[in-house]
C-alpha cells in the first residue's frame, strides 16, 4: 500500500512546490541544480528546463527529485539503497517498488492532472548531488506512449532524518 501511495503522490509533490513558491531564494533545501525534459517526436519539444531539488530517505531507501519548469512540474522517485554515488538504472513503473524501481509524473500547473510514467529507465548517480538522465514513457491525451528524455544535472539533494523523514 505504501508504494502506491509515494507513486500517487508525485504528481502532488511537484505541484505543492509550485504552489507554495518555491525556489532558490525561499526553498528549505539547498540552491537547485537543473532538470531538463523533452518529449521526443517528430518534433522535439521542451517541457521542463529549470531548477530543481532533491531528498533522500534512507528508511524508505527513496530518493524523490522535483523540478519545477515555466509550463511543466516533474518528480521522479527512485528505490535505491547506499552508496548514492554508484551510478544505478532503475526501470520505471506506475507504482513504486522494490528496490531497482523508480516512478515519475510529469504535469502542466494549468492541466491539472499528471501524467504518470508507465515505463523506461532512470538512471542516477548521486555524491554531492544527483547528476544522471532518464528515458520515460508517457501516455498522452490520446493514450498513446511518447517518449520523455531527460537530463539531471548537480542537483543537490538532503539526506532527510532516518526514523522519521523529516528535513533536519
């Protein structure tokens, strides 16, 4: 149950942080690195390129990553145990899973509803911040799979307390 739960709430997570103003001057986590997404087609369109956040929770072994774009929000999560810094491939799923696993949503603030990934890899490596990419697929409006490719790049990341998975 708590799996499909963290997978339901991405679309909210990105979203929330809009909302709520978020960004480099008024965010509680560090300064963003940046997370770039295009839908790639016949014509290659740009939905996200702006700056983004992450944190790791080590007793859920989650590491979630929101980023915020002019006319799309992203989050994706992944399922990943320590050591961050040995670069893994997570296959992507609606839900999240075991380990290995990792979920995203994609969503434009003014559509309101999310697009859930239904499959493709995240790859991430993640030291002093999380750089990698990813290869997602998405249902559009018509049902149909597109493709979303993407770049994380130096984003910086807050280890949440272990018992709890609050900020510090």
């Amino acid at each position: 149950m708590r799996r499909l739960l963290l997978a339901a709430a991405l679309p909210a997570l990105a979203g929330a942080a809009c909302s709520a103003g978020r960004g480099p001057g008024n965010s509680p986590f560090p300064a963003g690195g940046r997370f770039t997404a295009e839908r790639v087609a016949r014509r290659t369109t740009t939905l996200v390129s702006g700056p983004a956040w992450a944190t790791y929770c080590p007793s859920e072994s989650l590491l979630v990553i929101v980023a915020l774009g002019r006319a799309w929000n992203a989050g994706i999560a992944v399922r990943a145990v320590p050591p961050l810094s040995v670069q893994r491939d997570f296959q992507v799923q609606m839900a999240l899973g075991d380990v290995g696993t990792a979920a995203a949503a994609f969503r434009a603030p003014v559509a309101g509803v999310a697009r859930v990934g239904v499959g493709g890899t995240v790859q991430v490596a993640a030291t002093t911040a999380v750089d990698g990419r990813f290869d997602i697929a998405l249902p559009d409006s018509g049902g149909q799979r597109v493709s979303i490719r993407g770049t994380l790049s130096r984003i910086p990341f807050t280890t949440l307390s272990a018992a709890t998975c609050t900020p510090p």
